[in-house]
C-alpha cells in the first residue's frame, strides 16, 4: 500500500493549508509562533515532508480562519 503522505490527497491538504496561510496574510514564521512550534514544522506540512494529526490540522485551521470542513472536502 501508497504511503499516505505521498498520495495526490496529501499533496492537494499541503497546497490548501499554504493557501490558506497566504490568504490569512501570514508567514510560516508567524504560524510557526502562535503555534510554538519552530518555522520548519509549516514549512514540512506545506511541503508534504510531514503529516498532521487532526488536532494539529484543527489547530491551524482555527489559527488561519480557515473553514476546516470547506478543506476536506476539497480532497474528495
């Protein structure tokens, strides 16, 4: 079985987050900070190096003011 993180599924979650991210005007540095987390960890969720756990999904989502369920959805 296809590792999820490397599935077109994973790559299209990345482009939404990142998306997302632009449109809340933010940098990875600044998510980075409101999550307490260092400027890597976005830049390897937005890149695909890394998976998210939904807590951490919601975190962002929430964070952006992103709709989280407008963004799953997007991936069927």
């Amino acid at each position: 079985m296809k590792k999820t993180i490397h599935s077109k599924e994973s790559a299209k979650l990345s482009a939404a987050l990142r998306a997302a991210r632009e449109a809340a005007g933010m940098t990875q540095q600044q998510v980075a900070e409101e999550l307490d987390k260092p400027q890597s960890f976005v830049a390897k969720y937005e890149l695909g190096e890394r998976r998210l756990d939904v807590i951490e999904f919601l975190k962002i989502t929430r964070l952006l003011k992103a709709n989280p369920t407008k963004i799953l959805k997007s991936l069927l």
